[in-house]
C-alpha cells in the first residue's frame, strides 16, 4: 500500500541529489534527519517555535499541566487565566471578545465573514499572505516579493467566493493612491481592509496608519493579522497592542511555541456581528494549546525575550552580510533584520526576483550546507539562536554562496 503524506512545495526540502529530507527530532536551534544529520533551522515550522526545540523550561511546565486533561467540554479556567496574562501585560484596556482557533486562515476567515455579517458587504481588500482558504488565496500575488514584483497573479480558478459582489482586492503595491482608487470605485461591495504586519518591512508604520484613516472614511473595518509577529515582536506583535489601528486583531504562529493556536480578538462594537457569525469549531475550546501559549508567554517574559530575539537577527544578519562581502556579492544579496529583528529577510538584486530558479537554487545550497533558510520568504529567529555555533554557520553560510556565485 502507498502511504503518501501531500506536501505543499514550501514544507519540502529536496537537496541537489533530489533526495528528501526527513526531520526527526529537534534540539534548541537545530533540528536532526532521521538520519541523524543536523540543520542550523531558521525556518521554525514556519515561525511558530519561538523559545527553540524541546526548550527544557518549556517542557517541564507542560508536562506538570498535561495531567489535568487536554480537552473538556467547554471552556476552561486556564483559557480565562491565558487572556489575562496576555492582555493584562500589554495593559490593554479596550472592551474586546477573543475567539480560539487553532490556525491564522481560520481566524481570517472568520474576521471577513463578521466583517460581512456587520457592514452587510462581502468584498475585501488584502494586503498580503494571509491563509490558505479561498478568499485570502484565490488571485493572488508573490506577497513576500517586494512591492514591483509582485506581477504575477497566481492561484487562479477553482476558488470560490471571489467572484461578483465578494470580489477580494490586492492592495498589492503599498501605496496610497492605489487603495484610494480601490476604495472610490469599490467601496460600497468592501467589508474590510486585511493587513498581514509583514508588509510593514516595506513601509513605514505612518504610510499604516494613513492607509487606516482612508479606509474608516469609507467605513472599512481594519483587520490587522499579526500572524508572523505576534510572540516574537511583542505579545500582540507589532502594532497589536494599539487598539484604535484595528477593529479586529489575528495572532498565530509563536504564541504557543509550535502548539496550533491563534486568536481572533474582536472589539465589542462587533459583539452582534460576532455571534451571529457563528464562528468556532469542536477544537475551539481544547486547551494543549492553551498550556503552551501561557507558558511561552511566560518564558518570554521572564527572559527578555522579545528584545534577546531582536538581538539575534541583527547578529545573523550582520555575519550573514560580512560574508555576502567576503564572496563579493554585495550588488546582488542582502540580509536584514526586519520588524525589529525577530525575523530575517534576504533581498536580492532586481533582476533576481524575475528568476525563480535562481532563488530556489539558493536555498537549495543552503540545505546542502545544513542550514534551513527561506528565500522568498522571512525566515525566523529562535531564543535558541542565542547558543548558535556561529564558526560553523559562516562556513556553510560561505560554502552556499559560494556555489551559488557559479551559477549566476
Ligand atoms: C500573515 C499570515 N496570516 C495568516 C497565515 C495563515 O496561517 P496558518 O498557516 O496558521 O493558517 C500566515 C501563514 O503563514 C501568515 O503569514
């Protein structure tokens, strides 16, 4: 019998022998092959491993909750006791209602489908990677690409919701007289305005914030996903604990130091459009997840996380840029701390993001050298960096490169 596990291209990592890697355990800031080979990992399931692998703090505080049960039939204590930790150290002080969902794509979905049932419009206007269900999918574009390359529309056909009056809109290029033309032709069928906080890498928090004004003179509520930031910037991400930027806030990925959870917080002014939503499901209320958020909040607090994450990525880049200069190719590869550091973007020479293959190849390299890094994509820093054998990462860091000035 074949037994095959569906892999979306972003979680395969084939190297140049075209073998696949299997990840078999993991261990602060590398993870191991069943094979036993090791991998300087900067992908982090995709960000949400925060404090690193099998975190020892971590683990003990889990495992004296895991004997009180995992699920129940509603609601738990330990649910009330995460929310007042978490808002309670952001001394947030707004009315607001939170709903418990396991991934950001549900907690979006959800967020446009209270933003319909409250304007009584079904458009929405996206602004960058936000899921993978229809409306947040559907036409979309390269949203990890900077801005001007950002031209091909992709993900089309066989997607619903996308059509007629719940047309869904790129705000693709960051400026300001796209979306004002955007809201002038379309307001009337738009509900919301989705904001992936990773695009404030390319603009600044005032472009934001005017983009905001614009958007509440037509009546579009804001919906600020902070899934990439949220516990690893700050416990509400960038920009999260400024209640008056959002009617409605996702977090995900880090909170829970690689246990699926996010939130959608909801300001009260929507209570009636919340409930009547109906959104949640069976896993809504299980409380694994739970214990791992309270305690990564916990450990992050405890341990000056946040600021000794946004010391790591400047280091990164810093060692990662030292030797881009020793290979000579400052002209065409750059890294650099974004959101303050917490995660590491590499930008490449124009010409390279018309060339997928180039990009690929790269990180191809990079997986050679045992280092797990995106290209096309932030990667992410862990507290576990801290302990990093660096010698060894600027050797493979030169290795990669190396190899891949050949086939420039
Ligand atoms: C900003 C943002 N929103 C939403 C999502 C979707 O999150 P999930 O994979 O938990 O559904 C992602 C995933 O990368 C994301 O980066």
């Amino acid at each position: 019998m074949k037994n095959e596990i569906i892999k979306r291209s972003v979680v395969r990592y084939i190297n140049s022998e075209n073998r696949e890697i299997k990840f078999n355990n993991g261990k602060g800031c590398y993870v191991y092959t069943d094979h036993g080979q090791k991998y300087s990992d900067f992908v982090l399931g995709y960000g949400p491993v925060v404090l690193g692998h099998s975190n020892e703090q971590f683990n003990e505080r889990i495992l004296t909750l895991l004997p009180e049960g995992i699920h129940f039939p509603g609601f738990s204590v330990h649910h009330d006791a995460y929310l007042k930790a978490l808002f309670h150290n952001m001394k947030v002080t707004d009315d607001l209602l939170t709903i418990f969902m396991k991934t950001s794509s549900e907690s979006n979905t959800g967020a446009m489908r209270i933003a319909a049932e409250a304007t009584k419009r079904k458009g929405v206007i996206r602004c960058g990677f936000t899921g993978w269900h229809d409306a947040q999918y559907a036409s979309s574009v390269p949203w990890h690409f900077p801005p001007a390359f950002r031209n091909t529309v992709r993900n089309i056909g066989n997607m619903r919701g996308i059509s007629n009056e719940e047309e869904v809109f790129n705000w693709d290029t960051l400026q300001t007289t796209q979306l004002e033309e955007l809201l002038k032709l379309k307001s009337h069928q738009i509900s919301s305005l989705i904001f992936d906080s990773y695009q404030l890498s390319f603009i600044t928090e005032d472009d934001l914030r005017q983009a905001i004004c614009l958007c509440r003179k037509y009546d579009i509520l804001i919906i600020l996903d902070e899934t990439k930031s949220a516990g690893r910037v700050g416990p509400l991400g960038c920009l999260g604990q400024e209640t008056e930027l959002w009617d409605m806030l996702v977090t995900g990925k880090a909170i829970a130091n690689g246990a699926p959870l996010s939130l959608l917080i909801v300001k009260e002014h929507l209570r009636e459009a919340t409930i009547k939503a109906q959104v949640g499901g069976t896993h809504s209320k299980e409380v694994m997840s739970i214990y791992c958020a309270l305690t990564t909040l916990e450990i992050m607090n405890e341990s000056n996380g946040y600021a000794t994450l946004r010391t790591i990525g400047e280091r990164t880049s810093t060692i990662f840029n030292e030797i881009v200069h020793e290979c000579g190719l400052n002209e065409l590869i750059k890294m650099s701390p974004i959101l303050g550091g917490a995660l590491v973007d590499i930008t490449l020479a124009d010409r390279l993001y018309n060339n997928p293959q180039t990009l690929k190849l790269l990180q191809t390299f990079f997986l050679d050298n045992s280092i797990l890094l995106l290209v096309g994509h932030p990667s992410f820093i862990s507290l576990a960096h801290s302990g990093m054998d660096w010698n060894e990462w600027r050797s493979q860091i030169f290795k990669s490169l190396a190899k891949w000035k050949k086939v420039l």
